[in-house]
C-alpha cells in the first residue's frame, strides 16, 4: 500500500471539503483508476492532512501520467481555496 500525504491550511473549509473530503472532487477524479484505493481528511486545529491510498508508487505514477490535464484543471480550481500547500511526502506501508 502507498500513501500521498499533503497539509494543507485554507481559506475556505466548507468549500475545502467538499473538494477533499472522502467523496469529494479528488476522490472522485481518483476513482477512475481500480489501483486508488481511498481518501482521508483530517483535521486538527486549523490544519488539513489529506491521505490518498493507493496500491502501489507504480499506479500513483500511472494515474497521474494518464489524468494529466484533469488532475491540474483540479488542482487550479482548488489553489484558490489555500492559503498553503505542502507535500509531506509519499510513503510505502509495509
């Protein structure tokens, strides 16, 4: 299992949400592939953690190579709703 990990602070957590959260746009954009396995949103204080599960380095790799221009039509509409954005990192469960 392979996990995206990203932080996040927004401008506007309603709308935030609804993009993020387990059934939002992201999800739904990663649902095109059989390897996406999940989202998570968490939440503490005023900071977001998105977790996106995959099967493997591999099928994220794919995903984003095949959904290019989708997933950056996403990500322009989401900028607006950040104040920040990091990449934590990608990690491999074992």
């Amino acid at each position: 299992m392979h996990v995206i990990v990203w932080r996040f602070l927004t401008t506007d957590p309603a709308e935030f949400e609804r993009h993020y959260c387990p059934d939002g746009s992201w999800a739904q954009l990663f649902r095109r592939d059989p390897e996406f396995v999940k989202t998570d949103l968490l939440l503490e204080g005023d900071t977001y953690l998105t977790l996106d599960w995959w099967t493997s380095a591999a099928a994220y790799d794919a995903f984003r190579k095949r959904h290019a221009d989708d997933y950056a039509k996403l990500d322009a509409i989401c900028e607006a709703l950040t104040s920040f954005e990091e990449k934590v990192g990608e990690f491999t469960c074992r």
